[in-house]
C-alpha cells in the first residue's frame, strides 16, 4: 500500500515528460517543415537544365496555337504538356512557374505515402513525411528530380498510384476503395502517354493489382484515364505525329545515335543501371525490403509481388541518371514499411526522430560552407534573366519576331522571351536523318521555315554532338541560308540578318583592338572618334540615335555628363545624362533628332571617372565604340567594338 502513491507518482512524471516531449516533437517538426517550404522556394531557381526548358518552350508554343508533333517537333509523350499547358492557358509563367505545379504535385505524392496502410500512428506518418520530404527535396534534384520534365511527373504519378492503390491491393485488398482504385485505373492508363517505355510498368502494376471484385471502378478509371489522353493528344497535336516523333522515331532511328537497343539489350541496361552505383543498389534494398513484407500476404507464389519488382526495374531501361529518376520516386512508397516499428510511445523513439529532424533542419538551413552557393550559383532561365545572346535578340526584334537558338540552345528562348521560328526548334542528327525519309505524311521542313519565316537573330552553335556528329553532317542547308542571307557577329555564333545593316563594314574589318579613352576628369572632356563614311550620311540615311559604349571601371560614378555632337549644318545638340545611370561595358543610348553628324565628345558637367572605349587599327585608325541608329530601321558599329 506504501507503494501505491510512489508509483502513480512516478507515473505521473513519466506522463508529464512523455507529454513534454511529444510537445518538442511537433515544435521541431512545424520548424521543419518552414525549412522545407523555403528550400523548396530555392529548388525554383535551380539549375538551368536544357531539357525541361525543351518542354517549357513546347508548351508555349502550343499555348500560341501550334500543333503538338504536327507543327512542333517532341520526342517525349503528350501527357507531359498538359499540366504546363493548362497553366499556360490562363497565366503565361516561365519555368519558375512550371516548377511551383511539380512542388505542389510533389506534395499530393507525399501525402499519399503517409496515408500508407502500413502506418498505424500519426507519429509514424510524420516521420514518413519527414523521410520523404528529405529525399525529394535534397537527393532527387541532384538527378532533375525537380524539374518540369515527363520523368518527373512519371516518378510522382507511380509514387501516388503504389502507394494508394498497387500496395493495398496486394497488402490487405479489403480495405481498398473505389475511390483508389478508380484513380489507379486513371493514372497507370497514363502512364504510357508520357513515354512509351513506362508501357511496361504500367502493365505490369496493373496485372499485380488487379482484384475482381474492384475490377468496374479499375475498367471505368482506364476508360477515363485513356479517353482524356486520346482526346488531348487529338486536338491539341496529330495521331499520325505521335507515331511519327514519339514511336517511330524513338524506336527505329534514335538508337542509332545513342546506342541504346531495343529487345533484349534493354533488359541488360536495366540490370546494369540496377548495380552501376551505391544509389541504385540503396533503392533496390527498399524495394526489396519492402517486397519481403509483400510476398506475406499472398498465400502461394508471390506473382504480384514479382510484377511489381519487375516492373520497378522496367523504369531503367534507358540507363541510370536522370531517366532513371522514377525509379527513384518509386521507392518512397516502401519507406512505410521500414518505419512500421517506431513507437510514439517511447521517449527514445521521439528523442532520436526530434534529432535527425534537427540535422535535416540543419542541411536545410543551407549554413552548411558551399551549400547556399551550390543552389543559388546556377539560376534557372528566366524571362528576366539575360544571356548575350538575349540582349541581342532584344535588341534587333519585337516581341513577335521569332528566333532560332540551334543545336539545342532552348533556355535561350526563355530568357529571349520569343518563339521559335520553326517548330523544329532544336535540331539534332537524328531529325535530320528522319526529314530522310519522314512517315505518316508527317515533315517539318526547318530549312524551308527558316527561308519563309526569315528570323532577324539565330544562335547557331554548330555542336558537334556527343563528339561524333558534326554541324556540317546534320545541319549543311542552315549554315546554307545563314551563310547567304545573315551577317556572323565577330568571335560568336550569333547571326543577325544582312538587311538590319546600313553595311556590312563590321562584319569585314578585322585584327582590331580595344583600349579606354583617358578617364573624364570634372571640367574635362573625351572626343568622339567617328567613323568617317557616316559623318556624312544620304538623305535615306538619317541619323536618328546613337549608342556610346562607357567603362564604369566597375563601379558606379556620380554626376551629370553632356554629349555634345555637331550636325553638318554646323549646329550643336546637348544630352545631359546622369554616370550613375551608366552599365560598365554597356552601350548608353541617345535619341536624337534625324540628321548627318560630324563632331561630338562627352563633356563634364559635375561628374567624372568614366571612359569611352576605343576601337584601334591599321586601316581605320582610332574609332570610339558607337552604335548608329538609321530611320530607315538599319544600324551600324564601329568595327572591332562589341556588338551588345
């Protein structure tokens, strides 16, 4: 009886410290959780990765009302346009944008594993979504896991049908409902529509999970699931272009060039990606450990079990990497299955949970040295972000002109904010060898569209793909009309089109150097150096602006700065600028009122410390760094100056 208050003494304390510390479990994990969300913002702007830019670019294009396969060219499935098209209908948004759905898709997968059948606590689902969350957000971008491409939306759709339907039907198929497994019908019925080659998977998760007293609701979801696909790839693209683009060419000529096999060679691909790294060996034993636990609840040969491994396995045909990240995905439905014997009950389980999430928290957090750079230092292509090229598209077009970014330059059509000018709008070997001997009645032509369409600015970077194909081999008829009808700026792979020329001197005058003029100094002035034969221009060739290349020196100058320039009737215009307005290496522009110049200099009003640069050589001598702006549209530069 003395004992009796002790022990519920003790008890009590014990409650109360338990209490304590389930309190600090959920404190640790809404503080994870903020971590995740600001994580999740930086992976927006992380990486630049051509391929989900190609899907980006597509996407717009059949939001302007082009044809997906007929007028644009893809090799992936129709279902990976269709989340960025819906977007696109109502809000044109770059990558970032596309990326924010692939986020919130991201968290309907991870919700479908924590509402796992194999999880029996609250405290277990947390966990799992603390795993899960860890995995995705900081190991699958390593792998583009991130990004708006068909691999991705592949891997979340397979993570959400396992683990709502594929795993409970084999599990404990009583409690199944209608409800997941008509969207399991509808989602492995989808899976082929991003690429053929989940075909195999799909199948073979739909055979393991097939139950006969659920069948209706599975038949009915396949229904749906084929009929929206069929229906969007026929009105927003061609039955016969999908066939064209998507089977046969992905099947006959593209493994020509990437070795890749069809038939038995592909099987030996998926067991090589299976053991070619630690990473893949990892995912295997969560499959495994997983399946184990699976193979108990059939009675005989484990069948559905073994359809389910094998069609996990199916996901790396094409090789490890980034094709490879369903597989990936894949695996967080298993996790589960691993954390079924924690036990919110026990103080040391909540201890060592409250731990790894302040470690996760900790890598979040991105103080770890190399961490923040790591995920800042390669920004995403944004409409607001430049590239040279994108300052000279801005440049010379509107923003309805089209551009050509070749071999495969996509983010550049992002960041010039302007649509390709053929729907061949990267262009590799193996489109080259199709255009051969196209099928199905189905042919984009760039060559010709490039000739009608006639785009002011192209990016031709002549690749020589995988070391083994040269520009020459694939793209002769390009460099054809680029070489006739297109001016090649000096040292880079832009051309710009002869016609936005007043002459063609730029282009020709070669073994030229740079060098600063003497720096402003307050009270002082720079003379402008112009090029003789535009001092006196004809009466088609007025003068209507002027561009002075300026060198800040790298830093920003304060006050004010006049441009004087004398017109040939002898009378003198003043500009009055501001040098903290300056760009260092940056053309600074001048409109002014049409007419022929022949003298000018940048004069000090209150400011100094900046130079104009200067163009030297042989045959011209000394020449300041202008750009000319003409009224009849043309311009011109002083040979040797850069061109942006």
């Amino acid at each position: 009886m003395l004992n009796i208050p002790y022990v519920s003494l003790r008890n009590n304390k014990t409650d109360k410290v338990l209490i304590f510390t389930k309190i600090t479990f959920y404190v640790v994990f809404v503080i994870f959780c903020l971590f995740v969300v600001r994580y999740q913002y930086f992976l927006l702007d992380y990486i630049n990765w051509g391929d989900e830019a190609e899907t980006v670019v597509a996407v717009k294009m059949m939001s302007s009302g082009m044809k997906l396969y007929s007028e644009i060219f893809n090799h992936h499935g129709p279902l990976t346009f269709l989340p960025g098209l819906l977007v696109e209908k109502f809000i044109g948004v770059d990558i970032r944008g596309h990326r924010v759905i692939i986020a919130f898709f991201q968290i309907l997968a991870l919700i479908s594993v924590c509402k796992a059948q194999y999880l029996t606590s609250n405290f277990q689902r947390i966990v799992a979504f603390v795993c899960c969350a860890v995995i995705v957000i900081i190991c699958f971008p390593e792998g583009f896991g991130h990004t708006y491409q068909y691999q991705t939306l592949a891997g979340i759709m397979l993570t959400i049908v396992l683990s709502i339907y594929v795993i409970p039907a084999i599990l404990n198929s009583e409690k199944l409902t209608s409800t997941s497994v008509f969207l399991g019908g509808v989602l492995l019925s989808s899976l082929p529509f991003l690429a053929i080659t989940y075909l195999p998977v799909a199948g073979l998760l739909y055979i393991a999970a097939l139950r006969k007293s659920f069948a209706k609701y599975l038949v009915v979801g396949t229904v749906l699931g084929v009929f929206v696909n069929l229906s969007f790839l026929g009105y927003f693209g061609s039955f016969a272009g999908f066939w064209a683009f998507h089977i046969y060419l992905n099947a006959e000529i593209l493994p020509e060039y990437t070795g890749l096999q069809p038939g038995w060679m592909l099987i030996t691909t998926a067991i090589q990606a299976l053991t070619s790294d630690f990473s893949h060996l990892f995912a295997l034993l969560f499959i495994l450990n997983g399946a184990f636990i699976l193979s108990k609840s059939e009675l005989k040969f484990p069948w559905r079990t073994c359809f389910v491994i094998a069609g996990l396995c199916s996901l790396l045909i094409r090789g490890p990497g980034f094709h490879g990240m369903p597989f990936f995905y894949a695996t967080l439905p298993f996790i589960p299955f691993i954390l079924s014997g924690i036990d919110d009950k026990s103080r040391s389980h909540i201890y060592i949970t409250i731990g790894v999430m302040f470690l996760c928290i900790v890598k979040l957090s991105l103080v770890m040295p190399g961490d923040k750079f790591k995920i800042t230092s390669n920004p995403v292509a944004t409409e607001n972000s430049q590239s040279e090229f994108s300052i000279l598209v801005k440049e010379f077009t509107e923003k309805d002109d089209k551009i050509i970014a070749y071999s495969f330059q996509t983010p550049e059509y992002i960041v010039s904010n302007r649509l390709p000018a053929s729907g061949y709008f990267f262009y590799l070997p193996w489109q080259a060898k199709y255009n051969e001997n196209p099928k199905f009645g189905v042919s984009i032509d760039p060559c010709k569209q490039i000739s009608e369409g006639r785009p002011k600015v192209m990016l031709l970077d002549k690749w020589l793909v995988w070391d083994r194909y040269p520009w020459e081999s694939y793209a002769s008829c390009i460099q054809n009309i680029a070489d006739k009808n297109y001016w090649q700026v000096p040292g880079k792979p832009y051309y710009i089109r002869k016609d936005l020329f007043a002459t063609g001197d730029y282009f020709a005058s070669n073994n030229r150097t740079m060098a600063p003029s003497p720096v402003l100094h307050k009270g002082g002035s720079i003379p402008l150096k112009l090029k003789d034969r535009l001092r006196q221009t004809s009466n088609t060739k007025k003068i209507d602006g002027i561009g002075v290349l300026f060198g800040t020196y790298m830093r920003t100058n304060s006050g004010v700065a006049r441009l004087v320039l004398k017109s040939i009737e002898g009378k003198t215009f003043n500009f009055d600028f501001s040098l903290s307005q300056l760009s260092d290496n940056r053309y600074k522009y001048f409109s002014l009122d049409e007419g022929s110049y022949v003298a000018g200099e940048i004069e000090s009003i209150t400011g100094d410390g900046v130079s104009t640069w200067e163009s030297n050589g042989a045959t011209l001598g000394t020449l300041t760094c202008l750009k000319y702006y003409y009224s009849d549209g043309t311009v011109d530069l002083t040979p040797g100056c850069p061109i942006i």
